[in-house]
C-alpha cells in the first residue's frame, strides 16, 4: 500500500490527520516499514542520565516493533545513535521514529542498514540536555498524537499512524484507493486524459 493511499484512508476513517511533518524522513534507506508503535517520551533535563526508559523498551519491546520517540520537535539533539540500532536490530525491530536527530549515520548505513525516520542529524548527545520520562503512554510529534500499539506505516513519501481502533477498515480502504488508482491511471494512459480518469474515478 501507499502511504499516501493510508494517509487518505486516515482522514476518512478516524477523522484525522495521520501523516507526520514533512520533516520526519527516512536517513538511512528507502525501506517501506509497518509495525505496532512502542512508544517513549523524552523531557528537558540537566542531569547527565542515560535514556533508560528507551533502551529498556528496545529489549523488551515484541519482534517487529517501531520505536517511536518524542521529545518536543527538538532538532539538535540525537535521541538515537548506532548502539540503539545495535539493540533494535539484536531484537528484530521494524525502524525507528524520532522526533529528533539522529546521529551516527556512516556507522547504521554500514553495519546495520536499519529504517530510521527523523525530524533531523546532529551530532549531539541527549546527555545533560533530555532524559525519557515514560514509556508506552501517548507522545506526540507535532500535531498527530500517538498511542501504544498504533500501526506506523513509513516510506520514501514520509510516515502515516493509523490507530490501532481503526486498523482493519484502514487497510481496506487503503487497499481499495491503490486498486483504484492503478485503474485510474491505465485508463489515463489508455485515452491520453485526465480529465476522463477524473470524470470516472473522482481522485486526484
């Protein structure tokens, strides 16, 4: 399915924007990911802690899992790093979200190849600025709230939460738009015009 397709069916079936800010992107490949969210929230800090909340959920968290972390849109400091990725690999997780950077970008790419969609790269540590407060309760990024167990959906177009409430009619109506639009676009193709592909399918 496209993200697109889900981002649509999102808007239809809960309500609500489900696509995140243009901003979170995949920096380390072009993989498609799906996987329930585990969730961790982050908040400002001076103490020097280690993000304890995120790397216990990293090994404890079921086979396939995104990590989703939020942590206020910051920009310049890296929630995750190459020794998280070594564990959620370790653990045969899907990708990880951040609300963040990410740093250690050489390093993933070379030894691990994992998804890692984020707002930005910097190479600043959380230490003394941000300690996880929580783990498994609702977190945001930006506007788009995001519970435990939520399905994440990520590509190259950007990332899509669909509640978990709505999965099953998400998915079928994601499917549907796809079918849709693949026919759509053949008859567009068929008859030199979009026009006519609108006039019978009503999608644009």
């Amino acid at each position: 399915m496209a993200t697109a397709s889900v981002a649509d069916a999102v808007d239809k079936v809960a309500g609500k924007t489900g696509f995140l800010n243009q901003s979170i992107k995949p920096r380390i490949n072009d993989r498609k990911i799906c996987g329930p969210a585990v969730t961790i929230l982050e908040g400002p800090t001076q103490e020097f802690l280690p993000p304890q909340h995120a790397l216990d959920a990293i090994d404890e968290a079921d086979e396939g899992s995104v990590i989703v972390i939020s942590v206020n849109s910051e920009e310049n400091v890296a929630v995750w790093g190459g020794l998280m990725t070594a564990g959620a690999v370790a653990n045969k997780h899907e990708a990880a979200i951040l609300d963040g950077a990410v740093r250690d970008l050489v390093e993933i790419k070379r030894d691990y190849d994992f998804p890692v969609f984020a707002r930005s790269v910097s190479p600043g540590t959380t230490l003394g600025r941000f300690k996880t407060i929580a783990s498994n309760v609702e977190v945001p990024i930006g506007e788009v709230m995001i519970n435990p167990g939520d399905i994440v959906v990520g590509d190259v177009d950007g990332v899509v939460v669909v509640p978990r409430e709505h999965a099953e009619e998400v998915l079928r109506m994601s499917q549907e738009i796809d079918e849709r639009e693949a026919e759509q676009a053949k008859l567009i193709i068929q008859n030199g015009s979009l026009r006519e592909g609108l006039a019978k399918y009503g999608r644009i």
